[in-house]
C-alpha cells in the first residue's frame, strides 16, 4: 500500500479524487493511503440530518457519500483515507472497521493513551478523568444475542478522540479515519457529533498530551499500514 502525505489539502477536491481512484481503481498500480489535514469543514455522511448542524457559520457543510452522520474536520487532526481493495486482502467490512478502530487505539498507545471502543457507537474514546488508565469500560462492546437491537451509547464521563466513516463500492473502500491531535475544538459545538447532542469532543491536547500531527500521522499511517495487509 503507497502511503502519501499530501499536507493540508480543501476536503471537496480530496472527496472528488477519492471516488475517481475508486472508480477507476482496476487500472492503478496499487492500493493507497491518503494521509492529510483539511480546512475547517462539517462533513454530513449519507445518514446525517441536517438539523444536527446548529449553526455553521462561516465553516462550509459538505454532504458526502460516507456512512454516519456529522461530524468536523479541521487543522490539528490527522484525517487517513485508506484506498483499497477489501476482496483481494480478505477483508469483511465488520473486520475493516474494526481494524481501523484498533489502528486508532495502538497510535493513541503510542503517546501513552488508553483508547476505548463503546457499545452502538463507532470511533474510539477516552477516559475524561484519566485518559492514561488501562481499566475497561462499563461501556465496552459485549456479546449480545443475535437479531436484539443494538445498545443505546453511554457517553458517561467520555470523550470522542477517533471518528471513521467509511464507503464500499464494488468491494472498494474509502473515506476512512480521523485523529484529534492539537484542534480548535469549538466548531464541534456547532454540531450534534455523530448525531448526539450529549457527546463531548477532545484532542490529545486537551488530555495533556504534547504530539505533533507530523508525529502521529506517521504513527497512525504505521499502524494502517500493519492492520490492512490482509
């Protein structure tokens, strides 16, 4: 997999380059990892609602063709856009997900931070009285019988660090992966994250953690690197 770092780069054309990659995919030498920042902007993913956008402002609103509802972008976070082939790496799309999740949760290790998956809700969370501890959550994902409906999230004492969103096309995945480092956290006031209005936002600065997003964009693409071989 070609890892690229591409910098901070307006998130439309990257949108645009992503799908025609994909589209065009059986011609390219091989699969791809985007690895960037973009400027601030709310993303609605094709289950998003437009009233969970409070007030935008003067930060543009992009639908997209990715699962999930709203969420931001912006400078300070790592955004990772794996390109690649699911069927010929052996992938299912439950597996991919969570091995996105756990590419997440080995970079936050890396710097020191215990990252949590929480049950009916996609991403990774931390700790907001210690982010640093290794205890598991009361919220952890558990076996549930089969056809019962998913859990209702518990954000008790939480906070969103790690959001994904994917799209599948012909076994082709992209979209993928962002990573708070050093944010302006406040454009997530501005929005129901994810879809819920009781769901607190942090980045490693807020947690008392000193990285670059140089640092943990290699880190992160490390990891994606290790996870997605197949």
């Amino acid at each position: 997999m070609d890892v690229t770092y591409l910098g901070r780069v307006e998130y439309a054309p990257t949108f645009e380059a992503m799908k025609q990659f994909t589209a065009s995919a059986a011609n390219a030498p091989s699969d791809q990892l985007w690895i960037c920042e973009h400027p601030g902007v709310f993303t609605l993913g094709l289950a998003g609602k437009p009233e969970h956008v409070l007030a935008a402002g003067d930060i543009p609103v992009v639908p997209t063709d990715r699962g999930g509802q709203v969420t931001y972008h912006g400078p300070g976070q790592v955004v990772a856009y794996p390109l690649i082939d699911l069927k010929s790496r052996a992938i299912f799309v439950k597996e991919y997900v969570h091995r996105l999740e756990e590419a997440a949760i080995r970079t936050l290790a890396h710097f020191g931070v215990t990252g949590h998956r929480l049950a009916g809700a996609p991403g990774i969370y931390v700790r907001l009285d210690d982010p640093f501890s290794h205890a598991m959550l009361t919220q952890r994902p558990q076996h549930r019988v089969p056809g019962s409906p998913p859990p209702q999230p518990d954000f008790t004492g939480l906070g969103k660090i790690a959001a994904l969103g994917i799209k599948v096309s012909n076994h082709r995945a992209y979209h993928g992966l962002s990573l708070n480092v050093g944010m302006d956290l406040e454009p997530f006031s501005r929005i129901n994250p994810c879809g819920y209005s009781n769901l607190t936002t942090v980045d490693l600065s807020t947690i008392g953690v000193s990285a670059s997003c140089e640092d943990a964009a290699h880190e992160l693409a490390k990891q994606l690197t290790r996870l997605l071989q197949g």
